[in-house]
C-alpha cells in the first residue's frame, strides 16, 4: 500500500502547505516515497522539523533525510 498512501500524502501536502507554515514531520520509507508525489514550489517562512532525534548508527533511512529532502 505504500504508492498508494505516498501518493495521496503528497497531493494532500501540495495543497496545504503555505507561507509561514511550520510542519513537523516523521521519517520511514513511506514519508520518503511521498516525496516525489509532492509539488515543489517556493515558499516563504517555512520551516520543516524533524520529530525525530538522529540516530545513533547507521540505518537505511536517516530521521533527518526526510526533513532536509521534504524542505528543499
């Protein structure tokens, strides 16, 4: 299910996010899939934290690869 999920989380995000915004997220494959569902526009103000802490050791999905990806 995750396309699925991925895809709706980005059309979802795309048209609530604005100018202003602060937006705390989380991280796991299904967050970083969503990512290229997402429409890349400028915005001003903007802030996206991750939720998580980093990690300690190496793992497939960083906590903050999301945050730093979802904001750009």
């Amino acid at each position: 299910p995750i396309p699925a999920i991925s895809a709706a989380t980005g059309d979802y995000l795309s048209g609530v996010v604005a100018n202003g915004m602060r937006i705390g997220v989380g991280w796991g494959r299904t967050l970083l899939s969503t990512l290229s569902y997402l429409e890349a526009r400028a915005l001003e103000d903007f802030t996206v934290i991750s939720l998580l802490g980093g990690i300690s050791q190496p793992r497939r999905f960083n906590p903050a690869e999301f945050a730093w990806q979802f904001a750009q």
